[in-house]
C-alpha cells in the first residue's frame, strides 16, 4: 500500500513559458475543461518581455483554476524554471503541460485512473511515474509500439533497449521529482537554457519503474521556438547541444551518480568542434 501524506491536490499541472503568451489561453481552456478537476496550475513565467505576466493575471481573476503563479524577473531557463516549481508544487504527482501543445480535456482523469490502479497494488513504492502517448495533429501516434499495451518498465530499457525515444506524457511522484530526478547544479548551466530531462528520468529510473500505457493525452506539435530551443549560432544553443549530447553517452552507462557531465560535455565538445572548425576562436571550454 501506497505512504500516506497529505496533499492539497492530486496533480500539479507544471508549465514553463518564455515571450509566449498568446499560446496561454489555449492551455487555460484546456485545463478549464478537463474532467477532472483536483488539480492545482503552476505557471512558471520565465522572464517574459511580452505581454505574458497580464495574461497570466487576467487568469488568476477569472477564479476559474486554482493557479500557483511564480513570475520571474529574468529569464534563466527551463531547469531554473524547474527549481522554482518543486519548491511550490502542492500535489501528489505531477504533470508537464506545454504551452504549445493542446492538452486532451480527459488527460488527467486517464492519468488519475492509472494511479488509483498503482496505489492498490502492493507494487507502488516500487513505481514513480505513468506514461501515456502523443499523437500528431493528424492523429498518428507518436512511436512504435512497446512490446505490451501496459508495459511495465523503465526509462532506460524503453529508451536504448527497445528504442522508443519518443514524446510521451508522464505524471511523477512529486517526492522522486525533489530527490532522485531533481535538477542538479551543472557545469555552464548560466548559458543554458535547460537540463536534460532525459538525465533526469534516467536517474529516476535507476530506483523505480514506469507504467506505459497506451492511452493518448497529447497533441504534439514540433515547435522550432520551443522554450529549451535556441536558435543558431546564438552562444546558448551550443552549450545546449553539448549537455544533450552527453545524454546518450551516459544513458548508454545507465547513468551511475559518478558520472562527470564536464567530462562527457568536454568529450562531446571534442566531437563538435570537430565538425565546426570554424567555430573554435568563438566558442570554448
């Protein structure tokens, strides 16, 4: 049987946005509408010089969401963006909901069905995550399909062993999120504009599994000017490109905790200056 603690909520619904505030009020209705409604919304404004801040109050006032707003005076990324947020997350499992991408109005029933499934299994310390599917706007799931409808699994395995590295929507135990998959302090993160998560669900995923299930809860929608993307040759995305090329590195070790990221982004670094001779008067380590 699952610990028992107090929440105020059963989900936080998390989402980070960045100089995107029109895409705000597509997400509002979406969340307005779910059917299930025991749920908290935190907002993480990311330094916006847009009209982002308003928008976000014009919210507030409806009274319509139970709304958790943090508003930030500079933009530091996604995985500080991250940081504030589990410090003020009241729910018992937590999911991303993206400013861009239409959130399925039974998304959270679905992810709240599998959960009460998990809490009356004696197996539940042992899970931390649940994760169902994303289709494209014209429908296609995203992804092969996994060796069982309801795989129970694990990031790394589904990951390099089956090789479904794909856009999925996971709900996570709000205690691993703080611990195991929390957002470490890394080399260059001031010229980042995020922290691999898959580094992050990889540690988790070295302590506890993943139920995969096959119901859809997302539209994705590839977004060029997503709040972790930067464009080139501005400094940033470099800097991004080398700590998510030394994911796959590491996710082929399994991730152990003594694992170097200098040392994985220096070899990485290696390998793209490599490529890009021209930039090495511009960009070093």
């Amino acid at each position: 049987m699952p610990h028992q603690a107090i929440y105020q909520y059963r989900f936080s619904v998390f989402t980070a946005t960045y100089n995107r505030g029109q895409n705000l009020y597509s997400l509002f209705n979406d969340l307005c509408n779910q059917t299930y409604k025991n749920f908290e919304w935190v907002v993480v404004n990311d330094g916006s010089t847009d009209n982002t801040d308003s928008i976000i109050q014009s919210f507030i006032a409806t009274k319509k969401l139970n709304i958790t707003y943090i508003n930030q005076a500079k933009n530091g990324g996604k995985h500080n963006a991250w940081r504030e947020a589990l410090k003020a997350f009241k729910g018992r499992y937590i999911i991303t909901a993206d400013d861009d991408d239409p959130f399925l109005n039974n998304a959270l029933e679905i992810h709240n069905k599998y959960w009460k499934q998990l809490e009356s299994d004696k197996e539940y310390d042992s899970f931390w995550e649940v994760r169902t599917r994303c289709i494209y706007p014209n429908g296609e799931i995203i992804g092969r399909p996994l060796p069982a409808p309801y795989f129970d699994s694990n990031y790394i395995d589904v990951n390099f062993k089956y090789k479904n590295n794909v856009e999925m929507v996971g709900s996570r135990k709000v205690e691993v999120l703080r611990n195991e998959a929390s957002v470490p302090k890394f080399h260059f993160e001031e010229n980042c504009s995020n922290f691999p998560e898959a580094l992050r669900w990889i540690r988790a995923a070295k302590a506890y599994k993943t139920r995969f299930v096959p119901d859809v809860t997302r539209i994705y929608r590839p977004n060029p000017d997503g709040l972790t993307v930067v464009a080139a040759p501005n400094k940033k995305s470099k800097y991004n490109t080398l700590i998510w090329g030394g994911v796959y590195v590491v996710g082929k070790q399994e991730v152990t905790h003594q694992v170097d990221t200098y040392n994985v982004c220096k070899a990485n670094y290696s390998c793209w200056i490599h490529l890009c001779p021209t930039q090495r008067k511009s960009f070093t380590l």
